[in-house]
C-alpha cells in the first residue's frame, strides 16, 4: 500500500503573513522602547520648575514610526495640565509630519515641535533630549528580543 501525501501552500501568501508578522513585532518593540522614553519626558516635563502654562510644549512631545515613508504608528496625546493643549499637539504632529523621510525601510521621528522647545532645552528644562539619551542601545536591545538586529 502507497500513500501519496501532497501539501499545497501558497508560497505567496505565506511569505506576506510573516512579513506581516515581522512587522508588527517590530512596530510592538520599537513603540514599547519610544513610550517608555517619552513617557519619561512628559512625566519630568510636568513635575519640572517649568511651568507649561498651556500645555503646549507637553502636548507637541511625541513620536512616529515609519516604513518606507508611510507613518504605521504614532503616539502624540495632549497634556495633563494646560489651557491651550489642543494646538501644542497639532504643531507636534505636523512637525513630526514635515520631516517623515520618504525613503525605504524604517525611522523614527521624536519631536517636541513648539519652536520655542529648544529655547527651554536650553535653560536646563527637560523637553526632548532626555528621551534620546541611551536609545540607540534600548533599540538594538529591543531587536535582539525579536532576533533581528545582532
């Protein structure tokens, strides 16, 4: 007795399902790595001397995560405290926005997008240079739990 065993499997399809599974792992770690850092910006920009009347520059703080110049996640949310919160995201994201490259592959893009922020930066105030400090090594260790960085 022959038994003849045939397996068709979309080759195709299979390859964009864990393409799709890749990417989604990458989007989980990189947004995991980028909240955990703007997180603690926002939460030191808050308790700091510096008072944000309007919630402005706390509001325009935030990230996005890009493939090949198409925005796949981003995290902007307006502030706790302030009386004008509404347009310190809105200048956020745009900024965030204008400077998205176009080119293939992934990018982040981390801003506090009021023109005033480097100004405060400047004056010892936590803005956004803090979420930067160590990120290449959070990154490069946040691939190394999916595999794909060495």
């Amino acid at each position: 007795m022959k038994i003849a065993l045939t397996i068709t499997t979309d080759m195709k399809a299979l390859s964009k399902e864990i393409e799709k599974n890749i990417e989604l792992e990458t989007i989980k770690h990189l947004s995991k790595v980028l909240n955990r850092a703007v997180e603690l910006v926002r939460t030191k920009m808050l308790n700091e001397a510096y008072q944000d009347h309007t919630g402005n520059l706390n509001s325009s703080t935030g990230f996005l995560i890009y493939k090949d110049g198409k925005v796949v996640h981003e995290d902007f949310r307006l502030s706790d405290k302030g009386t004008d919160r509404e347009s310190g995201l809105k200048k956020g994201r745009s900024v965030a926005f204008s400077v998205l490259r176009e080119n293939s592959g992934w990018g982040v893009v981390l801003v506090s997008g009021e023109e005033y922020a480097s100004w405060v930066q400047s004056r010892g105030y936590e803005v956004v240079l803090g979420a930067t400090t160590g990120l290449d090594s959070k990154l490069k260790q946040a691939f190394n739990e999916i595999g794909v960085i060495k």
